[in-house]
C-alpha cells in the first residue's frame, strides 16, 4: 500500500461525511458517503473483503479525499453533487439521457398549454416530467375537451385587442376557442379556466368543478339548458378522468412514494409523486450495479437524484424498507397497514413489471448476457458454489405399479439438452418403491458417468420430498460425490426445495426465474417418464396377447412388432406375408392361431 494512503487512513476523522478515491493518475474511482467516515473507508482495506470488482477497485487506489459534512443527508446530497459532476467508473448512476415531456403554462396574455420538450427560461410553468408521453397527451386532451383555450401565437396584449388588430380564426368557428383576440373573452374569465387547469395538473380538482358547477348553474339559472347541458358533459369528462386517477384516498396528499426491486446485476426503482390521492407523476429507472450495493444504498441514492429531477419538495416520503439517513423537515416512513401501504405496494409491483419488461428484452437482443444473469442468481438462491450449467432431474413412473420407468432429463445453461436425456428400467427392485427406486437409478447414472470420465452435473433435481431426496443423497455418498454436486428436492404441492440435512424447506418467489426453471426441469422429467411408462405399458399389453401363441418366443414377437407395428395388423396379415418375416414353420404357427 502507498505509504501516504497508508498515513491517510491512520488519521481519518469519525464524523459523517463524503470519500473520494483516486488511480495512479489522478482520476477519480468512487465517491462515497458515510455516517463514520473512519469506520467506513478502513472497510474497504479490510483483508476479508468480499466482491470480485470491489477488490479490483480497492487495487486501484492510491490516495484518497474526504469532506467533512454536519449529517449523513448533507453527505449524501454531496455525494449526489460529484457523481453527476465527475461520473466516477465505480459509482452506481441513473444512467438517464433521455428528454422528457413538459406540459407548459406560457407566460404571456391569455397563455396556451402544450407539451414541450425544451425548458426555456422565459417566466412560463413547466409541470413535469412525464416519463411516458401518453398519460400527459391524455390529460391535455381531457383539459381540452372541458376548456376552451387559444392555440394561435398571437400576441394578445390589450391594447391590440382593443385596437381591433385580430379576427377570430377557424377555431373559433368550430367552438375551440372563445375568441379572446376580438375581446369575446375577457382576461378575468380566461384566467379563471387557467387556474383550474393548475389545479387539475397537480391533482387538485376542486377549483376546476366549481368552476364548471357555477357555470353549469348560472346557465341554468337563465333557462339556457342547452348550454347547461354542455357545462354537465365536461364536468362529467373531469369526474372520469378524476375516478381513473384516484389511486387511492383522496386525503392522501403531497406525497412521494419509492418502491424497488433488484437481482444480481440490477436494481428497478419506481417513483410516484402522488397529490389529492393521484398519481401526477410516475417514473420508474434501471440502475446497474458496480460494487455489491445493497438496496439501501441505491435507493438513498435514487431518492436524492429522483426527487430533484421531478422537482419534488414533498415533506413526506413512503417507502418499502426504513433508511438510516434522515432528511430535515422531511418524514420517511414505511407503512404497514392500510392506504399508504397498498400506493408502496403498487409502486414495487410497477418496478417489477418494468424488470420482466427489460428482462425479456434482454433475452431477445443479448440472450448470452440474459443466460449468465438467471445462472449467477441460481448459484446465489440454492447456495451453489459454482453456476448451475448443467443441471440433471429425475422422476420415476409407476402408474397402477406396474412397468416402472425412471427419466433422467438434461438442461445445459437452462435449457433442455434432449439428446442427453435417458431412462432407467430398475433391476433391483420389486414394486412401487419410489424411494428404493431413486437410489438405485442416481447410483447407476453416476457410476456409470465416473467409468466413462463424462463431466458431471453442477446440479441434480429430485421430483419429490425429503424421502426421495435422502434415498438419492445415499447413493452419492456410496460413489464420494456427496458434497461435490448440489443435489435439491422439488415437493410440487407447494413448491417447496428440500436440501440434504436441513429441515427447513427454501420457498422461492413465484416469478423467481430460478423456480420457473427448476419446475420446468421437473415438469420435463415427469413427460419424459409418464410418456415412456405409457409406452411400455402399452408394449407390455401387445407382447401379453402375442406370449398366448404356443411355441413363439420373446424374439418372434419383437420381430413381428417391429415389421407389421400391432397385433391387429399382425391378425390380419395373410400366412405369405407371415412366412417373409418368420419363414414357413413359425408363420404357419400364428396364423392358425388368429384364424383357426
């Protein structure tokens, strides 16, 4: 290690604050925070380091700079600051350059609404981001169809207006508009609509129905019901765009809500801001991780640079996990029951979905990447030393118990290799034993593949309990593999996975990609031996009838199946098709059988 590094860490001070590592050349590798700036950065020179890139990085560094801060928020909001600034290599981001939507309040003389791209710092009001453009088209549209606004960029000062420098335009003859630019409509009354619109913008319908109620009213009022009647249908407009939007109670306002998701690789964050029970805005983003980050980390980090984007200065928070950092004049809070804990939940299930969407676009573009990601969370979900590359299942068959079969089924980086797929007929054992079964067929199979020098599996599936588990388990004793191969049992009724020696079962995640295999894995087996029990019932009920025919033997009738395929068709043939397959004596034999 660097003498000077060395020094460095001797006297690093114990107070929250921002670290910042740096190569032989100066660059800048990480930035991190910490709430103990000593006690964090002596982690990571710690000799039982863990994580392969960690280590790599650690590696790298040759000096380090550290700024003291009065809190862990303060720091985190620093750390925020110099990621986005320097984009260290090793820094987690949200790796975001696309342009979102606005909607845009113009700042002119009876403004316009539009969506925007471009933020131009002109006095106008931008509500947004949209992350989707759709819900924003859709709440435009909806302000539309209830208000009549001007879409021309002409410039309606009052004294233009009064000097007569407009005509109305076809909009206006199509009742789009009201005509502001001949003075049909006054200043008062079209900034009375655009104060609704803010209201309805940022979730708050109040302004916008009273509005059209006293419009509705004051038509009514002087017996102009058609025109009442036209206020009624807007208003109705907004009731529906308001019941769509209602998520949850209405009381629940000013409120933003983090839910989360990751695996291996990644973690998925959804963001509500949530405003009169709405959800105004919705935002969900991939962050890649780099050095074993924990959940808690990426979503401190995801909060900070979320909220900012969306502008966002709620005073309160909802969130799946609690956090040790704490925001001033802000609560966070992980709630347990109720209204607060369904919007969480709703936001988790949003980042869940978005996962499985990037997923199977991972699947289609970079199907190698996908297979390398569903092997490192196999190998960390059933406790694996090594990938599950090749991956063996087992079932037996014994319907009516009788004709037992046992199918070995082979996958290779999770998918089905049936060229390498065999079956068991036991020698062994006498009856329906599925447990004495099992031993006898796992000892075959690998005793056979020691003899031959094949390689191994990583991996053995075993359809059933903790009975057949232990019978297989038994076998691998008696060969000294016990120990070198994973071996799991797979108990159908409640998908449950059975390891040797530990009592407790594992319980997957019902859209786990580890459980989809390993059922797939299993379901395989059971087809492949159900499908040959079937067809060894079946030959055994052919060669039964055939075993009636005095003087015939085993190699006769198998002969006979093989050319002519059933014994319909074998008592129906003629005896000078009999006597080309069997010759004179034999075929002479079984067609006086069938026709005398």
């Amino acid at each position: 290690m660097n003498p000077s590094l060395e020094l460095q860490l001797k006297t690093l001070p114990s107070e929250p604050g921002v670290y910042r590592y740096y190569d032989k050349n100066d660059q800048l590798l990480y930035v991190g925070k910490a709430k103990n700036l000593k006690k964090r950065v002596l982690s990571y020179f710690n000799k039982n380091l863990s994580g392969y890139r960690i280590k790599i990085m650690v590696g790298k560094i040759q000096r380090l700079e550290t700024t003291i801060v009065n809190s862990e928020y303060d720091a985190l909001l620093l750390e925020n600051n110099l990621i986005k600034e320097y984009q260290p290599f090793y820094n987690v981001m949200l790796k975001d350059d696309k342009t979102y939507p606005w909607i845009c309040i113009k700042n002119e003389d009876f403004p316009r609404i539009f969506l925007t791209r471009n933020i131009i710092k002109d006095g106008s009001e931008y509500y947004g981001p949209y992350a989707k453009v759709r819900p924003a088209k859709v709440l435009l549209d909806t302000i539309k169809h209830i208000y009549k606004l001007r879409t021309c960029n002409l410039l309606l000062s009052q004294n233009k207006i009064e000097e007569e420098k407009y005509k109305v335009c076809l909009e206006y003859h199509i009742k789009n508009c009201e005509g502001p630019c001949e003075g049909l409509e006054s200043k008062i009354e079209y900034d009375e609509k655009i104060d609704a619109i803010r209201g309805i913008i940022k979730g708050d319908f109040r302004k916008a129905k009273d509005y059209l109620i006293n419009q509705m009213t004051k038509y009514a009022s002087n017996l102009q019901f058609e025109n009442a009647q036209i206020i009624k249908e807007r208003l109705d407009i907004l009731e529906d765009y308001q019941a769509k939007n209602t998520v949850v109670n209405p009381n629940i306002d000013d409120v933003d809500v983090f839910g989360m998701t990751s695996d291996e690789t990644a973690a998925y964050v959804n963001f509500f801001k949530i405003r009169n029970g709405n959800i105004i805005q919705s935002f969900t983003t991939e962050i890649k991780k780099i050095l074993e980050e924990t959940d808690e980390e990426i979503i401190e980090e995801a909060l900070i640079e979320i909220r900012q984007k969306f502008g966002s200065d709620s005073k309160e928070i909802l969130l799946p996990f609690h956090l040790s950092v704490e925001i001033p004049n802000v609560k966070l809070i992980v709630p347990k029951v109720g209204d607060k804990k369904r919007i969480v939940e709703l936001s988790e299930k949003n980042a869940k979905e978005y996962r499985l969407e990037k997923l199977k676009q991972v699947q289609i573009v970079d199907p190698e990447r996908h297979t390398n990601r569903i092997m490192a969370e196999m190998q960390k979900l059933l406790r694996m030393p090594v990938e599950p590359r090749h991956i063996e299942g087992f079932d037996n068959s014994n319907i009516q118990g009788t004709n037992p079969v046992s199918a070995c089924v082979v996958f290779k980086d999770g998918k089905a290799s049936k060229a390498d797929y065999r079956i068991f007929h036991p020698k062994t054992v006498e009856g329906p034993n599925d447990f004495a079964t099992m031993e006898e067929v796992i000892y075959r199979r690998y005793k056979r593949m020691l003899d031959e020098g094949e390689t191994l599996p990583q991996l053995i599936l075993i359809d059933g309990g903790k009975g057949q588990l232990s019978s297989a388990v038994k076998s691998l004793k008696l060969l000294g593999l016990y120990g070198k191969i994973t071996i799991i049992g797979i108990a159908k009724r409640l998908e449950e996975i059975f390891f040797p020696e530990d009592p407790i079962p594992l319980y997957l995640d019902k859209k786990s990609e580890t459980l989809k295999i390993l059922q797939r894995v299993r379901d395989e087996a059971h087809r492949f031996g159900v499908k040959h029990h079937r067809t060894r019932r079946k030959n055994s009920t052919i060669k039964s009838e055939l075993e009636d025919i005095p003087g015939i033997g085993e190699k006769t009738i198998e002969l006979l199946l093989a050319k002519l395929k059933s014994v319909k068709r074998i008592k129906e043939s003629n005896l000078e098709t009999l006597e080309e397959i069997l010759g004179k004596s034999k075929a002479k034999i079984v067609w006086e059988f069938f026709n005398t």
